[in-house]
C-alpha cells in the first residue's frame, strides 16, 4: 500500500520527509520504503491549444498553436489522433526532461518548427494501463480548464512523495489510508482527524423498490446498498484520477472512480451496478449454480463453480463476490440510475475463488485479508456522498439492509505488572496509558488491571499478547534494555539416539567423505530400485510432480542420482553419504514407520596421483574399511558378519555382502551392477546402507580405564644396515615377536641410503620403548630382550647391527 503525503496531510499534520517518516514506521514493524514522484521530469506545464491545422508535408501530423503561459502562442507539430483545438493539455517545454533520460528540444520536423511535445501520461511515467482507455493511444487532455502555464506535474500528481508500506496479513487495517494515518499518527503521537460522512437529507427518499435476498449467510456477515436516480456518469475529476493512478488503478468514469476512491480511503471495496440492468430490480447473493458464468470486460468469461460465492440478479452472475464484478451490470456513460454496494465476505472464500480463477486484485486482496465491519455503512454513505459531489444526482435512497452484524469493540484485558514482566521494562500506568491513548484505544484502569476496548478497524487483536506488541512496538524496540531471562530453565541436549546417529556422521566425517541431503520423496521406479526391506510403497495423495510422488524406502537413489550430477560436470572422484529416514509401511496400515537409516556411496579414486603415492581406484576392500571403522566406533559388543549375497537386483552379484549380527541382517554393502551404472551415467561405484535403529539397540562393552604407569619406562635405540628388499615392516614385526613381555613400542625414526653405505642395502633407526606397570624394569632384563631382538635380526635378516 503507497501511502501519499498529500493525502495524509489531510488527516495529520506531516512534519517530516518521507525517507523519515518510512524509516520510523519501519521500526515499528510494518516495513516501508520512500517512494518519490517525478524525480525524472522537469519543464512539463498547461498548454492550451488555440488553433490545429493539418501539416502540410504529412497526413497524420497536425501544426497546433498552443498557449503556454508565454507571451506568444508557441507552435507544436503532434501526431496523436485525438489532439483537437480548445483542449488543454501537457506541455512539455523545450529543454524538458522525460523518464529514461528523454530530453526535448525545439527543431523542424518535415520541414515544419516544433517547440516542445505535447504529451501523453505513459510519456511521463505513469504505465499504460493505469491510464483512462480514451487516452492510452493519444495525448492526455485536462478533464477542465487549467491555467496555461501552470506547472503540470503538480496538477497531475506527479510530484507526491509516499510511504510504500510492505503489509503484513495480520495487518490489512493499513489498506486505507484512514488505516494508515491511524498507524503514522500513533508513531509520531499524533491522532488523525476525519471528517465525518454526510449525505444531504434533502435528495433522500424513503421509497425504493430494490429487494436483497441473502441465500449464503454463513459467508455474508455484512451486505449495505443504497441507489442513486438520474446521474451523470462522465469523467472524474483530475484530483481523483491523480490519486488512483498514483495507486496504480486506471480510472474509468466518475462514479467507477469514487468506488475505488473509497475503497484506497477506508480501506473498504465498494462496488457499483447499473439499477437498470437488474432484473427486476432484485439482488441474491449465493452459490453459483450450474450454468453460471463471470463476464469479463475483456469479453472473456469464467465457468463458475458451486463453491463461488456470486452476486447474481435474475439467475444471471453481476460478479464474484469479493472478487470481480462482470461486465453485464457495467456503469457506462448510458447509466442513468446506479446501485452502491458495501458489503463483508467470508475471507477463505474471497482467497480460494480469487485463486481458483486467477483474478486475484485489490478488492480480493482486502477481502481475503479482512475488512472493518464497522465501517461499512460509513464507508457506503462515503461514496454515495463523493458520488454526489462530483456529478448530477436526482435522489439517493436509505440505506438497504441485506444483513447486518453489529461490529462490537474488542475487550482485552491484563495487569500492568504482568505486561512489564513480559516485555522485560518498568512503564508506569501513566505512560502505557498513553500510548493506549495514541493507538486509538480506550482503557480503563482499577489499580493493577487495565481493561482496553479495541475498535473494529484493529479485528487483528483478541488477546492480551496482542496488546502487549502493540504497546512495545509503539514504545520502540531500539529503546529496550537487555535483560536476563526469567522462569525455569529448560535444559537442552540430544537424544540417546541422536547422539548415537552424530556419532556415526562423525566417524564418516574423518574418513573424508561429505554428507548431503536429499528429499525423501522420489518417483515410482527410485523407489523399487533398493526396496530391500521389501515394504509396501507409500504414494502421496496430491503429490507436486512425479519426480517427487511416493516417500523413500531406501537412501541409496538420492545418492546415486548426487553421484550422476557431480560426473556429468566433471567432478569423477566422489565419497559421499547421507544419514536420514526411509519410510517402512506394513500392510494395513496408512501410515508409514519412520526408519532411521545411514548410507553411503563411493566413486572414483581414493588415492591421487603424487610425488610418494599413485592414483588407486576405489575397490570394495576400501568401503568395507569405511564401514568396518565406523562400526568399530558404536562399541558395540557383537561380531559383525560380511556374507556374500546376490539377492539384491541392482548390486554386483559377485562383489555384495549383507552385513549381519546374530544372523540379523542390518545392512549391506556392494558395488552398483554394471546395467544400473549405465542406465544412470554413473562411473564404478560402490554403495553400503545400515539399519542405524538395530545398531543402536545393540549391547555396548563395558569400557574400563586404567591408571596411568606408576614406573618410568627405559628406551633403547637400534641401527641396523639391512638389504634394500627387506621391508621395515617385517623387522618391526620381528622385534615385536622377540621383545619380550616390556617392549611396548617400536618407532622408526630414520632411515639413509647414500654415500658410505654399501649399494644394496640401506641403514635403519628404530627407537624401542620397554616399560613394566607393575614394577621398575632393571638394565639386566631391558638388555635381555634387546641382545634376543638383535640376534633375531642378524639370523633373520643378515643385518648388520651399528
């Protein structure tokens, strides 16, 4: 909702700039934007055209003199259709600026001087749409005399500032500028002052003949109308159309205009019908029957259905209710009598049949959010009243009453020690009175409790939070203090099970492989492919597309299809896993039970080419290491089984292995089948999934700890020069085998091959590390096992000890 200043300055006394006034609302919680007008446009003023003659060089181009406030009529050459002599229209001047850079300049064209433009409002900005249709094509024409001269962009509204308030749904009160002027004037302790609707008793008749017949009463609580004879429908005023296009709504005709005038002042959708073309005279509003159809302006129509709600006259549809009016009761400048209608429609249904046909607009837009229903016979006498002004009327009826719901104010009550303890602040009575007061509400207070009445403008409060936001909003929250919370304390942490499963994402973690998310709704043949719990499939009653239609039975397709996407982009080598729920429904039931599962998926090399080590490919001993880690890690006191399987369809027949304890089956692992590879563009890729439920139920080891040595441990270096083909790995293996019962640690820590080492052989270091718990190891025992490990070495190896 743009919130114009000019308009609010006839409610409040506007003191500050926009760029202002926008940023102080925005700190009260509605968030808002300054908007300027015509910050692009300069040298637009009245031109009034005296004379128009055909240019003499061309057929569509017409020599117009026109007076511009200047001493002597300028010449202008124009080629819109519906330029014509006596109209007063926009000028812009030589040197002018245009949107988009434009700037105008006098010279010839075909041979003829052209001193300026003579403009159309879409040259100034204003979108074509939103322009009247007589002169979208043409130059735009003052509906009155105007001073030539004057300055054009003030008459048409094209320097205003505004507040483009973003409007939340709990706040549609703001959809009118009365709303809005309620919530400026609260931020800067202003209240707004109106002017309340009259209607001239003089022309007001008793008699009408009109009938209002309320079928859907659960979805109509308000319906008021009043009709006006001998009318004349005509243009409206330039200070309306300025402030509906700023609104980005096109006028149409005077009393068109002054529906929507009301509605964008109060916030309430008024419609307006041709009496003459009702049948009868008669209005029923219910249910769209077989039959009924939406005549748009366009010419096109919507097939309605049972559930629209309709204001129809004689079985024929004047309109959606809420929603749009049809063409068939249109006020044209044949219209001689009208009917005004204000009305309160049931908000989901406004919403549902506004989308359900696509016809979502401003009207709908209020309806569905809620309107005032204590505003709605003033807002009716308000646009009978406009109406009246600005055009010729006979006769005005009473208000007729289709039906009616007393709007009653909103009583909340609290204690102001129980709001301060809740907003964390000390007001005083005296200060949160106020600002009570500056809302616009009344309060009663007796000691500690205070009871508010809240007008039916704010139907977005019923309770006392509600009036709690209200007051500190308004207090603002730059000026709250920091505080600690008070009450009881709840203590947070993760499940046994959740700790569990962050355990094993861990573990997976360190072996470098990165885990994804996936959705867990998958189409019908991901859903087969690794079904191996063989459960019945869960479909979605309305699903979005058929990529994402039955709920996952295993976690293996999210992460073959992750695999896929990565390749097809040139990133080959890939070690992923997800850890996440697949969904187990037993036959009978609708409902699925939620399974936690962890599943991983390997591809590519898990060595790369380098200066020590050469690129290896992922084999299946790789992934069974990853496995066979983590599950090491559960602690788990059982033994864990790997037995050949070819019983799942889309794995390697000859490289799979269930994975089992106590002959129960909770996992798998295995290479994807070479066909599955290929229907999917996947390279060689190895996958595992485990039951993370049944691995949690399993029995933990008691882990016991020990005591840290009480004795000092003695060490001992060994250097051997042993041939080149002798792997350290068999000569630590060695001296482990002969270094008695206190040898706990054996280290190399060099190794030289060069000059004065004799060529085929090398010179190993090994620190050796002896340490008894129980008692101080003497050098007699330390140097046993070190003569045992050096003779070992020399018989073995052939090494010569240095």
């Amino acid at each position: 909702m743009k919130i114009s200043m000019n308009w609010l300055k006839e409610y409040l006394p506007v003191e500050h700039n926009v760029e202002e006034i926008a940023n102080k609302v925005s700190l009260t919680g509605i968030e808002s934007a300054p908007v300027e007008l015509g910050t692009d446009l300069s040298g637009l003023v009245v031109g009034h055209i005296i004379d128009v003659k055909p240019h003499p060089d061309s057929d569509h181009l017409n020599l117009c003199q026109v007076e511009i406030g200047e001493k002597e009529p300028v010449q202008i050459v124009c080629g819109a259709s519906n330029v014509a002599n006596g109209q007063y229209v926009i000028v812009a001047k030589n040197g002018a600026n245009l949107p988009a850079g434009k700037v105008i300049k006098s010279g010839e064209i075909r041979g003829q001087l052209s001193n300026g433009m003579i403009c159309g409002l879409d040259e100034l900005g204003v979108k074509e749409k939103f322009v009247p249709k007589e002169f979208q094509k043409g130059i735009y024409v003052f509906p009155a005399e105007e001073q030539p001269g004057a300055d054009a962009k003030e008459l048409l509204g094209l320097n205003d500032t505004m507040v483009d308030m973003d409007i939340t749904p709990n706040r549609a009160d703001t959809l009118g500028m009365r709303g809005a002027a309620w919530e400026i004037g609260a931020t800067y302790d202003h209240k707004p002052s109106f002017t309340k609707p009259e209607i001239a008793e003089s022309k007001v008749v008793k008699n009408n003949d009109v009938k209002i017949n309320i079928k859907a009463k659960d979805l109509v609580t308000d319906y008021l109308v009043r009709t006006m004879s001998n009318v004349t429908v005509t243009e409206s005023p330039l200070w309306i159309q300025r402030r509906l296009w700023n609104q980005d709504i096109q006028p149409v005709n005077n009393i068109v205009d002054a529906a929507n005038y009301v509605m964008i002042e109060f916030g309430e959708p008024i419609q307006v019908y041709d009496l003459d073309k009702l049948t009868d005279k008669e209005i029923t509003v219910e249910m769209a029957a077989e039959g009924h159809k939406l005549e748009l302006n366009d010419g096109n129509k919507k097939d309605l259905s049972h559930d629209d709600l309709v204001i129809t006259s004689g079985g024929q549809a004047l309109g959606l209710a809420g929603v749009q009016k049809s063409s068939v009761a249109e006020v044209t400048s044949d219209t001689k009598n009208i009917l005004v209608e204000s009305a309160v429609f049931d908000g989901t249904s406004v919403r549902k049949a506004a989308q359900r046909h696509d016809l979502r607009g401003n009207v709908s837009n209020r309806f569905e959010k809620g309107v005032d229903n204590g505003a709605v016979s003033e807002s009716l006498t308000r646009a009978v009243q406009l109406i009246d002004s600005i055009t010729n009327v006979e006769s005005i009826s009473q208000e007729i009453v289709g039906v009616q719901t007393k709007a009653e104010p909103i009583i909340i009550d609290g204690k102001i020690s129980h709001i301060n303890s809740l907003m964390g602040i000390e007001l005083s009575p005296e200060e949160m009175l106020k600002i009570i007061d500056r809302l616009g509400f009344t309060a009663e207070r007796n000691g500690d409790e205070i009871s508010v009445s809240i007008p039916t403008r704010r139907w977005d409060m019923t309770i006392e939070a509600d009036l709690i936001e209200e007051i500190i909003r308004i207090f603002g929250y730059d000026n709250l203090k920091g505080t600690l919370p008070s009450g009881h304390e709840t203590r947070g942490g993760y499940t046994p099970i959740r700790e569990f499963i962050n355990k094993l994402t861990s573990v997976l973690l360190s072996e470098g492989m990165d885990e994804t998310i996936n959705f867990a709704l998958i189409n019908k043949h991901e859903v087969e492919d690794f079904n191996t719990i063989h459960t019945n499939l869960t479909r979605l009653l309305h699903p979005m597309t058929e990529d994402h239609e039955y709920l996952r039975t295993s976690l293996v397709p999210g992460l073959i299809k992750d695999i896929a996407y990565n390749q097809a982009r040139g990133n080959d080598n890939i070690s992923i896993f997800e850890q996440g729920r697949i969904f187990d429904r037993k036959e009978g039931t609708d409902r699925p039970e939620e399974l936690e599962y962890i599943a991983g998926a390997v591809s590519g090399n898990v060595l790369e080419d380098s200066w020590n080590t050469t690129s290896k490919t992922v084999d299946f001993y790789d992934v069974k290491g990853i496995v066979e880690e983590m599950l090491m890690f559960t602690n788990s006191d059982a033994e864990f089984e790997y037995s050949a399987t070819d019983q799942i369809p889309n794995l390697h027949p000859g490289q799979t292995a269930n994975i089992s304890v106590d002959g129960d089956v909770i996992g798998y692992i295995g290479k994807l089948h070479p066909n599955y590879q290929s229907d999917h563009n996947v390279a060689d890729t190895y996958v595992f999934e485990i039951n993370v439920d049944k691995l949690f139920e399993l029995s933990r080891k008691q882990v016991q700890a020990k005591s840290a040595p009480k004795y000092p441990s003695i060490t001992r270096d060994l250097a051997i020069l042993v041939g080149k083909n002798i792997s350290s790995g068999q000569i630590v293996k060695d001296i482990f085998e002969n270094g008695g019962d206190y040898l706990i640690d054996v280290n190399i820590f060099d190794v030289y091959q060069g000059s004065n080492i004799e060529s085929g052989f090398k010179s190993l270091g090994y620190h050796l590390i002896f340490q008894n718990a129980n008692d101080t190891l003497t050098d007699e025992t330390v140097e046993k096992s070190f003569t045992n490990i050096k003779n070992s070495l020399v018989s073995k190896f052939n090494v010569e000890v240095r």
